[in-house]
C-alpha cells in the first residue's frame, strides 16, 4: 500500500526516463556507433537512413509515458501526498481535487497524442528527437498538476514550456522557425515574470506551499506578474501572439496538446497561486474578466477569416481560455462563488481538452488517413462534426455539461450583461467551427501508411467525449445551450449555403488578417509610427544624437580607441588600472565611513565560520603544547 | 585524522614532480595522479560532512609559528566540486592531447595547478595563500599559451601580469596585517582583528586585488581572450576553477575574518559591480559570433551573481536566512564550475571536430554530434538558471532575499541577466535543429564526450535536486523551507 | 620608529610608482621592470616591519617572507620574459585578441624563432649577444 | 586623452599612497602587538639550526617553502612549453674563457660554502642556488649552448629533485606518524640539510635551464627550423 503514492512521483518521472531510450530511436542519431566509436564513422549516403528498422520499438515506448499519471488519476484517492525533502529543497507532491481532474484529461489526451505520434512520426527523420522533446514536455506538464509546491509547479513549466519549443519548430519549415521565435520568446519573457512572481509569494507567505489563507497576504507586484506570466501561457490578448503561430506549426500530436493541455495549465496556476475563495479583489478580478471578454470576443473575428483550419482552432482556443479567464476574474471578484466555479472551471477545462485535442488530431487524419474503404474519410469528418458541437457545447455534449457548470458563475455575475455576451459568443463560436468544417471539408488528402491505430485512438476520445455528459453531468445539464447554437446553427447554414452559391462572395475576408495578427499588423503600424515620431520628435532626437556624439567624442579622446568597441577600450591598462584604482579607492572609503555591521561580540557568533576557527585554533594550541620540546 | 588534510596538495604535486620527470610517461602518471588527487579530495569532503570542520598546524609548532591548513564546510563544498570537474577534465585531456607533443607540457602544469588549487581551498594562512596563489596564477598561465599561437600567447601575458598585480596588491594588504596584529593565521587574526583604519585598508588592498583575479566586472577585461583561446580541457579549468579560487578567497575573507569591519556600503559597491558585470557579460556572451568566446563572457556575468549575494548578506542578521543566501551563494558558485566546465569541455569538442567554433555556422556540426549537443544544452540551462539546476535554486533564495532585505532593485537585474542568458544559450541551440539536410557524418568519442554530459548533468540534475547536501556540508542544519 | 617608518614609506612610495609606470606603459618590458619595482616596494614594507628596536633582533618571519616571495618574483619574471620572447617570434600582428585563430586542427602556425641577431635593434633584452 | 589618463593615474595613485603611508604610520605608532619573533627564537634551539631565517623556512613555515619550490618549476615547465631553446651565442674569445673558466668553478665553490653556512649565519638552499645559476649563466654567455646542463632526462630529474626530496621527506614524516614535515627530535639537522641540498642543485639548474628559454634537448643548437613545434591535435 505504502508504494500506492509512489505513483505520484512515476507520473512525472517515467516519462522523464523513457526520454533517454526513446532518444535513441531513428536512423540519425545512433547510426554510426556501431563501429568503434573512436572518432568518426560514416554511413554511405546510398544507405536510406531513414528505416532503421532495429530501433523501431524505442518510438513506441512514448506511448507507455502517461501510463503511471493515467493510474493515478484513476486509482488514487484524492488527498493522497508525499514529502520528498531531499528533491530541491523540499518538495511535496499531493492529488487534489482539481488537480485529479486536470491529471485525467491531461493523461488521457497525453496517451491518444502519443499513440498518434509513434505511428505517424516513427519514420520521420528525427524522431527520436521529436520523442524525447514531446515525453520532456509531457513529464512537465504532468509534474506541475501533482507537484504542490512553488518549486515543482515552476520546474515543470519551464520543463514543459521549453520542450514545447523543440516540438513547435520541428519541421524547421522557415514558417515553423518564425513560429518558434516568436514562441520562445514569450515562453521566456512568461517564465521569467512567473519565476519573480513565485519567489516574491514564496517570500511573501513565508512557504513555498502556500495555503489559499497565505495568498491573502499579497501585494498587488506578485499578483500583477502572476496574471501576466501565466497570461502568455493562456493566450491573453494581447499576449496571445504566438499561439496561433506556434499551435499551427507544430506536428499534429503536438498541436492537440499545446492547445488541449499546455495552455490549460496557467488557469491551474493561477487557482493555486491566487487567493480564489479567500480574498475578495474586485481590481484584479474585474481586469482578469474584461480581458477575458476581450479574448473571447477578439479571437472570433480573427479566426473566422483564417484559411488553414489548425489556425482557426488555434484562435477558437484563445476564445474559449477566454471564456474561463472570464469565470476566474467572477470567481475573483466575489469568493463566495469559488466553490462552484473552481469545478466548473476544472470541468470546462476537461471538456475542452479533450474536444480541441480531438479535434488537432482529426485534422491530422483528415489530411494522412486512408482514402481505401471509401468510409474513412466520411467517418473522420463526421468525428469532426461531432466533436465541433462539443466544442461549441451544443446539448447533450460534453460542452453542455461543462457550459452549465459555469453557468452559475456567469449568471451571479455583477455585471448582467455578461450572460448576453457569452451567450452571443456561443452562437460566434458556432460560426467558427462551422467555418472549421468547412474548410476541413475541403482539405486535400494526401494519404500516408501506418494511421490506422491512431485512428482507433482517436474513435476512442470521441467515444470518450460522447459519455462525458452522461457520465459526469446531471440530466438537467444536458439541454444546455439550446437556443444559442442552433441558432449558430442556423447562421453557419445560412452563410455556407451563401458562399457555396456564390463562392467568391467571401473570398476577400479570408486571409485578411494572417495568424499572428497583431505581430504581423504591428510591422507597417511599427513603420508608421516611426516616421510620425521621426517628424515629432526631430529636435529631440538631434539633441540626443549631439549629447551622444559629445560622450563618443570624450570617450574616444580618452582612450584614443574607435568608438565602436567599449570592451576593447576597457582592456587598455591605463583605462582598466585607473577604473581598478577607483574600485580600491570606493573600497577604502566605504569601509572607512561605514557604521561597521556588527561590533566585535556579535561577530564571533555570526555564521559559525569563526567558531569554527576557534574550535581549531583550540585543537591548533593543543597541537603546539604537544609539540616536540 | 586532520592529518590528512595535505593529501590534496601533497598528491598532485608529486604526480606533478613525476610527471615532469617522466615526459613520455606524462599521461599515465598524470591520469594516475589524477584519480588519487581526486579521491584525497572527495575523502576530505567526506570527513568534514561526518565529523565537521577539520584543522591541523603543519611542522609540529603550533599556530602562530607553524602554518595551518583548516577544511570547514566551505572548503569542502568546493574541494567536492574541484576534484569532480578536475577529474572530469584530466579525462577529457587524456584524449583530447592524446598523441599530441602538448600532453608532456600539459600534465605537469595542470597537476601542479590543481595542487594550488587545493591549497588554495585548504589554507588557513595568509601568506600561503599568496604563494598558492601565485602558483596557481603561473601555472594556469603556462596553460593558457599552451597552444602556442599568438592570440593565446598575447592574451595569458596579460593574464600572467594581471594576476601578479592582484596577488602584489594582496600581499601590501598582508603585510599590513601582519605589521598591526603579528599573525599571519586567519584563526587567530579573527579573534584579535577589530574596527580599525588599518584593517579596513588591508581589506580595501586585498579584496580588490583578488576581484582583480576574479575578474569582476569591470576588471575582467583580461579573462575573455585568455580563457577562449587557450586548449578546451584548460579553459574548462580556468573558467570552472581558478576564478573560482580567487572568489573563494574574496567570500572567505568578507564573511569570515573581515565580518567585523564590512558594511553594507562597501557590500553594495561589490553587488553594483556584480550587476555590471550580469548584464555586460550576458550582453557581451550574446554578442559573441563563436562559441568559446560567449562561454567566456558568460563567465563575467556568472561571476557577477555571486557578487550580488554580499549585499544581501551584509544587510541581514545572523540566523537561518542569511545561512540560506551564503548556501545558495556556494550552490550558484558549484553549479557554474561543473556547467561551464561541461560547456567549454563540450565546445572544445565541436572545434576540434568542426575546426571552427563560429556560431553561425554550427548547424550540421550540431547534428552531427548529438551527445555533446545534449551537453552544450543542459549545461545552458544550468547556465540560464533554468530548473532543476543548482542556479535555479540560487536565484531563487537570492531574489527572495532581495525582497526580505527590500533590496528589490537586485531582481530587474537577475531577471534582465537570465533572460539575456536564455537568449545566448538558445542562439547556440537553435542551430541544433534540422536547418540542414541530415548529415551522413556522426562523430562519437565516449572518452571526451561522457567527460562533458556528466559535468552538465551534474549541473542540472545533481546540485539542483539534491541541494541539501551542500546546506549540510557546509554546516547549516535544514533547506529553506 | 621614524628610520622604520622612512624605510616602509619608501617601499610604499616605490610600489605606488611602480604601480604608475605599470599601468601607464605599453613597452611589456617596463611593464616587467615596473612590476618588479612595485614588488620590491611590497618587500621593503617587510623588512621594515621586521624592525623591532635597536636591542631586539629583527623578526626573522617578514625576513623568510621577503625570501619566499623573492624567488616567486623570480620565477614570474622569467615566465613573462619567455611568453614576450615567444610573442615577438609571432610574425603576424593580432587584428584582435578576441579573434580565435581559424582551425583548431591545423599546426601551429608560429613561424620559427629568429635568431638574436634578427631582433629589432633597440628592444632591450636580456640574451643580447656580446663579442 | 593619454595623458589625461596618465595624470589621473598618477593622482589616484598618489592618493593611495598617502593612504597607505597614513596606514603605515598609524600602524607603526601603535604598541607592538604580540610578534612571531620571540616565539621564533624561543624555539630556535629545537629547529637543528641557529640562523632564525633559516629555521622559518625550512621549519616553521618549511611548508611555504615547498610551494614556492613549485613555483620555481611551474615557471620552468611553462618556459618549456614555449618551444625550444634560441641557439647559444658565439664562442667567446680566449681572455674571456680563461675569465669563465676561474669564475665558475669559484661559484660553484662558494654556493657550497652558501649552503653550509646557511644552517648558522645569513645564507640558505637559495642564495646558494642562485650563485649555481648564476655559473650556468655565465657558461652560456661564454658560448656554451647547455649552459653546463646535462641532458633532458637528467635534466628533469635535477629540476624536480628540490620539491621532490622536500615532499617526499614530508610525505614519509606523516607516514610514519610525525606530520607532514614534522622534523622529529634530533632529526630535524639532517633532514634540512638534505632538504637543502637537493634544493640548491635543484634551484641552480632550474634558473641555469631558465636562463637557457627553451625545451632542454635535440633542439638546443641550432637555428631553430626542424624541430618539433607545438602541434594541436
């Protein structure tokens, strides 16, 4: 029994050891050690490198990596917890209730993705690489829901969030390259404001746990970057730039989870990390629900006008963390609804987890799945079709279900326009997926091998999703949204039927805005003012260039070197001696002037390193009286 | 039992002798030697975990008259980390000079080397720390020219003579000492030493000589071109150890013997130049066009963090907090020895079998070497702090520091230098995928390549899971919650 | 105490004009010369020190360091003088110290040693050959 | 400009200077702490030497000495890392090499007496070392290109024998139970006057092979173009 938590700890740490074998897959990578190893070896180029047919079982090992979180997900009692001291500098990993829900659809959708990927990626050059990066991502995503402490949730975001940019440009293609820069750099600008946040709580709290009680202790700096760390990972406008560059970009198992569970995450950040249900603040609560309205309402113009049909399910997730960024800023502003809307918002998380991971992969096999029986391609679209309503939360789908569990929220909402716009922006994403369908529809197929398990897993999430309603929601869930997507319905009949009349009717709007919007809107806009503020601001920017002119001028006479180079100019003696006679001078002074820190009595007890020097000056005087006479 | 404290100088100074002795031998002495420096190191570090600090006077006389050696937490924190890297770069330079007219100069210098650097590690006296010190700085010297090309030759000329200034400057500030208190033993200076004029001037004189040999910003003018043209295995040890010696010192001296006359101004002049010294090498690193240089000028800015704890360390009292910050401030410095040994271990590699270090033009070179790819990014990210590395451990409880002390303007700096950090190692590692066709070439040589992935795993894995060790050795009971 | 302190002061003065010569020269050769006056500034401070009255002799410790540190003068002095030698022999002038030769791989490109009777006239040294 | 910078060193300097003179004369003016010298005489008797310098660095501070033993070789083995040995000079004439022929033996002589008298008077391993090189030095001016050295292999034993008889002599004490270099009663003479012995040849030889800029071998006379160069892998 004592082995049962153990799990706890194989649900990030089996993945993490299944990266080195898996590595090793594919022809590239092992090749050439079979000779001696000593320096090189070369494999004939008139060899196909790219059946290597002994290291073909390391591709599947992927697929046991979400096994252990799965089990515990599934078998572990929530409450279970385990200390392990000596992991950093004390770690603590514990199931809690929304953690059990955020471990079962990230396992799950986790296992169907790398079922997809070590069928339909074994042959691709660099596998092996794709698999070790997708198994990191995936041991960091799955540490940071059972990690309980600030430590673990961070390792395993930066664990998570830094292999994802392996998998976002791993088709090197110059988009995927882009797509990646734009990724990782504000995965790190993200990261690095949710490190300062966490620090500043761990010091603010006093505990690198802390209790929802503890959070109410904060200042508005740790909150603010918080909200904004997480926020990039969210996909808050406008933070959102480089998800639909990167969710497009990646290989199709990597979309499904970037967009199914990775973005998931910073609302299980911001649950932990903020003082939900304790505190009441209406500030930050309403700037959360404004932005979250503003993403919701933002992503579906953009994505309606999309052309590749994983771009518009990029910007249908931006809406739909929208839509619970909404909920959490409620939830913020008035506590009392915490209960109710931490569930619902683990549950809507769940929901469309599994619906938008269903559907990256759809896409995939609607693109590479057989054309031989002719039943195939019919099956995969209408598997689109069906896990669409869910997305939009058509009734008696799992979108209802998890619809109605936020629906409370929304309803108790200060605001009471609120429930009128999320309902007008059900009937929005009934349009976007309409669209989705659309342009899915007319996706050429390029028929690949080998998909015929991914397939399977794949009918296996859809039957999934179709039992989610009746198995987590009460019957009178169900009819959610009955009035708002048919009318969506309706509406994306309406304007299908129109285009298909006449196709050039809505030629113009497609591709009006590329994906990435405001990063790539910001060029000519960058441009524009540039020459504006170069007129505005001439006499300013002449002083300025004077004032510089006048610092390279002394800087060059005193060193006698070109300007370009301050490094070489430091590295003159005279130049260097004189900065280092500074230094020493400063030194003197200070010391000289300061109030000495500590007088003598307390120094001897301070830090144990004097006494220890006395413990051995005694055995040193020991030492000199036994010394020979 | 203390008795034994000489063995790490003892034994690679007579490898060193044997080497020099034994020229066609050099290699099998030198690895030899190499192993049983490394055990006398590790086997310190254990009896100062289970038994505490150790100390012994050499010569029988007692202290005033004799010399003393004393290992305490501190020693053997870095003692530990010396004799792993060490070994890991006598490894790698077995193969690395193998069948080269270099391995005859190499190992004598290089063992005498570490000999100076255990000693440095081990004395409790003034001026045998100038004597290691110097030893240390000619040895390392002789190493850098190995090469014998000119940069090289140009570059550790400059080094050799900063050094001789830095260790001059420290002998003005010892014999001042020695002239007001008559001892030369740190123990005995510690108890006699008080606030006064004299002290604060020898404290001025030494601390500033050693930042010197630090090479803290802005006096780290010399260390860039010294330390990226020397041979791999030897810009591993400087980067990774000797600058390390000379921190030691300054850490040493500051918390330790001086703590009665430190303030917090003198401190914070330190931490301003340490955050010069974060963001102008990791600016400078990012500007690099090849690889050894930017490992290089990521040496200045990892130096500077550590410079960044003495503020820290001066404004707060003595108990649990400030133990954590002088932990962290050694775990930082640890896991920079094992990451940039591993770093430049590894890019010494890349140049040898790509014949350029040019960073732009590394891709296929990437490809075609996946281990020691594998090494140039975990040591990268213990490089930019990332977690579960040892840095990510020592910025955290250092921007928690920052904020207890309300000495906030430390975190814009730390998060500035670690995005800059993640900005050079990701330029290197983003030439790593598939920009060129798959290459037909794979070069594998487990002798040099495991040298380089242990250091960087060490770094990542090793210091940051388990920090709690390094808390015990150096004596202070429990990890910050 | 005043000879003492007039013997001490001067071995200040000489390391600070040491000092000023060092960090103001570019000939490497004054630069050497210099430092070794700054060490020997260092050294005088020592033997002042030793000084303990005309009755007591002097303490033999500041003595031995003087000694010590002499020979590590020695031996640093020497060690700049063959790294100078050998930078003279490299034919080509450094565009910039940062700049890696190109291969690692390729020999050595120093050209052999001239001999002394090749050196520029005027550069003092200590192998000047006589007769 | 150059020489602003000059003038600003010199007055920063010049500042420094008075500080330090200030915290000389603040420090000469105080009451003479306790000092190593009374206990160094004191002791003196038990050392196996009466020179007080002498008991300080080969006893109570032998250790120093080692390092600084080490130091002298470190700069060696870096001055033969550089390549080889420039060719030697012409021979010199004939009134000349009568001259060298008187001195260095005559040198060689009075570095022997050095060392003895070391023990009782001002004198030691290092001033006797020093006349040895200074023989060598005045043989490879007078034309001889080995400056008197034998070749490579002796040549690295004679340069190690200093520190190798000092660490070994070390070594064996703390094996035996005294400590490292920890003379045992009685002992103490002989074991010094070993140790400084083997460190005078040592200390002549490597200042001769110093003196002399290069690798020791094939390659000492002659004009320098097929030797064996560095080469890097």
């Amino acid at each position: 029994m004592t082995l049962i938590p153990w799990l706890l700890v194989a649900a990030w740490v089996w993945p993490l050891l299944l990266a080195w074998p898996v590595a090793g897959q594919g022809g590239s990578w092992r090749a050439s050690s079979a000779t001696d190893g000593s320096v090189t070896a070369a494999v004939s180029s008139t060899v196909p490198i790219t059946v290597p047919s002994k290291a073909h079982w390391r591709g599947f090992l992927t697929i046991l990596g979400p096994l252990p979180a799965l089990l515990a997900a599934l078998l572990l009692p929530v409450g279970t917890r385990l200390e392990l001291p000596w992991l950093f500098l004390g770690t603590a990993l514990e199931l809690d209730p929304v953690g059990q829900v955020y471990l079962l659809f990230t396992a799950l959708l986790w296992l169907i993705a790398s079922v997809y990927s070590a069928f339909s990626l074994r042959t691709a050059e660099h596998a092996g690489r794709f698999g070790a990066l997708f198994l990191l991502a995936m041991a960091g995503n799955l540490w940071l829901i059972v990690g309980q402490d600030l430590f673990s949730f961070y390792a395993g975001f930066a664990m998570m969030g830094l292999a994802s940019y392996g998998l976002v440009i791993h088709d090197a293609t110059p988009s995927a390259l882009r797509a990646g820069k734009v990724y990782l750099v504000m995965a790190l600008l993200g990261e690095v404001s949710l490190f300062a946040a966490l620090v500043i709580i761990a010091q603010q709290t006093g505990s690198t746990e802390p209790s929802p009680d503890d959070l109410t202790q904060l200042t508005a700096l740790p909150i603010a970057l918080v909200l904004f760390g997480l926020g990039v990972k969210a996909g808050l406008v406008p933070l959102h730039l480089w998800l639909p560059l990167a969710h497009p970009a990646a290989p199709v198992p990597a979309s499904a989870v970037l967009s199914g569970t990775m973005i998931k995450v910073a609302l299980l950040g911001w649950l932990r990390f903020l003082p939900v249900g304790t505190q009441a603040l209406p500030e930050w609560g309403g700037l959360l629900a404004a932005g979250g309205l503003l993403t919701l309402f933002y992503a579906l113009p953009v994505g309606l006008v999309q052309a590749d049909p994983k771009a518009i399910l990029a910007y249908s997730s931006v809406s739909k963390m929208g839509l619970l960024m909404l909920v959490l800023g409620l939830v913020l502003m008035e506590p009392a609804l915490a209960p109710v809307g931490v569930a619902g918002i683990a549950l809507y998380a769940a929901s469309h987890a599994l619906a938008k991971g269903g559907l990256f992969l759809g896409v995939g096999l609607r693109k590479q799945a057989a054309l031989q029986p002719a039943l195939v391609q019919p099956l995969v679209l209408g598997g689109l079709l069906f896990l669409a309503l869910a997305l939009v939360g058509a009734p008696f789908t799992s979108g209802a279900v998890a619809k109605y569990a936020v629906k409370p929220v929304i309803e108790a909402a200060d605001w009471p326009w609120v429930a009128a716009a999320v309902a007008v922006s059900t009937v929005g994403t009934t349009l976007l997926m309409g669209r989705f369908l659309w342009v899915s529809a007319g996706t050429r197929t390029h028929s690949a091998p080998g998909y015929l398990w991914p397939g399977i897993a794949w009918a296996l999430l859809i039957a999934l999703v179709a039992l989610f309603p009746f198995v987590l929601g009460k019957a009178t869930s169900w009819a959610t949204n009955s009035v708002a997507v048919p009318l969506g319905v309706v509406l994306a009949t309406l304007v299908a039927l129109a285009a298909w009349r006449n196709p050039d009717w809505l030629k113009p709007l497609i591709g009006l805005i590329p994906p990435g919007d405001l990063i790539v809107l910001s060029r000519p806009v960058g441009a524009l003012v540039k020459a504006f503020g170069g007129w505005l601001w001439r006499p300013i920017g002449q002083l300025a260039a004077r004032i510089a002119g006048f610092a390279i001028d002394r800087y060059e006479r005193v060193c006698n070197e070109p300007p370009g180079d301050v490094e070489r100019g430091l590295r003159a003696w005279s130049v260097a001696g004189a900065l280092w006679i500074g230094i020493l001078a400063l030194l003197v002074v200070a010391l000289l002037s300061g109030e000495p820190l500590l007088d003598n009595g307390e120094a001897s007890s301070d830090q144990g390193g004097i006494q220890a020097d006395s413990g051995r000056q005694a055995e040193a005087i020991a030492n000199e009286e036994s010394s020979p006479d | 039992m203390a008795d034994l404290l000489i063995l790490p100088v003892l034994v690679p100074l007579l490898g060193g002798l044997l080497a020099t002795a034994l020229p066609v031998r050099s290699a099998l002495v030198g690895t030899l030697a190499a192993l049983a420096t490394s055990l006398s190191g590790l086997s310190i570090t254990l009896l100062v975990w289970l038994h505490g600090d150790l100390g012994t006077v050499l010569g029988g006389w007692g202290v005033p008259l004799g010399i003393g050696l004393s290992a305490d937490g501190l020693s053997a924190a870095l003692l530990a980390m010396a004799s792993l890297v060490a070994l890991a770069i006598s490894i790698y330079a077995g193969s690395y000079f193998a069948g080269s007219a270099q391995a005859r100069h190499f190992w004598p210098l290089w063992l005498l080397l570490w000999s100076a650097l255990n000693g440095v590690f081990l004395a409790a006296d003034l001026f045998n720390l100038y004597v290691m010190l110097e030893l240390l700085g000619l040895s390392a010297a002789a190493l850098g020219a190995l090469t014998g090309k000119r940069e090289a030759i140009a570059a550790n000329l400059r080094y050799l003579l900063v050094g001789l200034l830095g260790s001059l400057t420290y002998l003005l500030g010892v014999a001042l000492l020695y002239t007001a208190y008559g001892t030369l033993d740190i123990g005995l200076l510690g108890e006699r030493l008080g606030p006064t004029p004299i002290a604060a001037t020898a404290l001025a004189l030494m601390v500033s000589g050693l930042a010197l040999k630090t090479a803290l910003f802005p006096l780290h003018f010399w260390l860039p071109p010294a330390h990226a043209n020397a041979p791999a295995p030897v810009s591993a040890a400087l980067s990774a150890l000797v600058v390390k010696a000379s921190f030691y010192l300054i850490l040493r001296l500051w918390t330790e013997l001086f703590a009665p006359i430190t303030d917090i101004g003198a401190a914070t002049l330190l931490g301003l130049l340490g955050a010069g010294a974060v963001l102008w090498g990791s600016w400078r690193a990012l500007r690099a066009q090849r690889l050894k240089l930017l490992a290089a000028y990521s040496t200045v800015a990892q130096i500077g963090y550590l410079f960044l704890f003495f503020p820290l360390l001066a404004s707060l009292p003595p108990g649990t907090a400030r133990d954590d910050l002088f932990a962290a401030c050694v775990l930082m410095a640890l896991t920079h020895g094992f990451a940039k040994a591993g770093f430049f271990l590894a890019a010494g590699l890349v140049q040898q079998k790509a014949g350029h270090d040019r960073i732009s033009e590394l891709g296929g070179v990437a490809q075609r070497m996946p281990a020691t790819t594998f090494s140039i990014a975990l040591a990268g990210s213990a490089l930019v702090g990332l977690p579960p590395s040892g840095s990510f451990i020592g910025k955290w409880v250092l921007m928690r520091g920052a904020f207890e002390t309300g000495q906030w303007w430390w975190l814009p700096v730390t998060v500035l230098g670690t995005l800059l950090a993640a900005a050079y190692v990701f330029r290197v590692l983003s030439r790593a995928f598939g920009l060129e066709p798959t290459p037909l070439q794979f070069v594998t040589n487990a002798r040099t390549e495991i040298p380089a992935l242990l250091l960087a795993f060490a770094s990542v894995a090793l210091l940051g899971l388990a920090a709690g060790p390094v808390w015990a050795v150096l004596g202070f009971g429990a990890a910050p919650a | 105490m005043s000879a003492q302190f007039l013997y001490g002061g001067a071995g200040i003065l000489l390391f600070a004009l040491g000092l000023w010569s060092l960090l103001v020269h570019e000939a490497l050769l004054r630069k050497l010369i210099a430092i070794n006056i700054a060490g020997g500034g260092v050294f005088h401070v020592f033997i002042a020190i030793a000084y303990r009255g005309d009755t007591a002799p002097p303490d033999p410790v500041p003595h031995a360091l003087v000694l010590t540190g002499i020979v590590v003068a020695v031996s640093a002095t020497a060690l700049v003088l063959a790294l100078h030698r050998r930078l003279e022999q490299a034919e080509e002038p450094a565009a910039d110290a940062e700049v890696l030769s190109e291969s690692a791989s390729a020999s050595s490109a120093a050209p052999p040693p001239r001999t002394p009777a090749e050196r520029t006239p005027g550069t003092p040294h200590p192998e000047t050959p006589h007769g | 400009m150059k020489r602003d910078l000059a003038l600003l060193l010199g007055i920063l300097l010049a500042l420094l200077a008075a500080l330090l003179l200030w915290a000389l004369h603040a420090t000469l003016a105080l009451e003479p702490g306790p000092r190593l010298a009374e206990l160094a005489s004191a002791r003196l008797e038990q050392t196996g030497v009466s020179n007080p310098v002498t008991a300080v660095l080969l006893n109570y501070r032998a250790y120093d000495t080692l390092l600084e033993l080490a130091v002298l070789l470190a700069a060696l083995l870096g001055i033969w890392s550089l390549g080889p040995a420039p060719a030697g000079y012409q021979r010199s004439g004939p009134a000349l090499a009568a001259l060298v022929d008187w001195i260095v033996p005559l040198a060689i002589l009075a570095g022997g007496y050095m060392l003895w008298v070391g023990g009782h008077a001002p004198g030691g391993a290092f001033q006797a070392g020093a006349l040895l090189g200074a023989a060598g030095v005045i043989l490879r001016l007078s034309g001889e290109p080995s400056a008197g050295l034998p070749g490579e292999p002796a040549q690295r034993w004679l340069v190690v024998l200093g520190a190798g008889v000092f660490a070994l002599v070390g070594g064996g004490l703390l094996a035996s139970g005294f400590g490292f270099l920890t003379y045992p009663p009685g002992q103490a003479k002989w074991l010094i006057l070993l140790i400084e012995s083997a460190a005078t040849v040592a200390i002549g030889v490597t200042l001769t092979a110093a003196y002399v800029g290069g690798r020791p071998g094939s390659g000492t006379a002659h004009n320098g173009t097929g030797q064996s160069r560095t080469v890097q892998r």
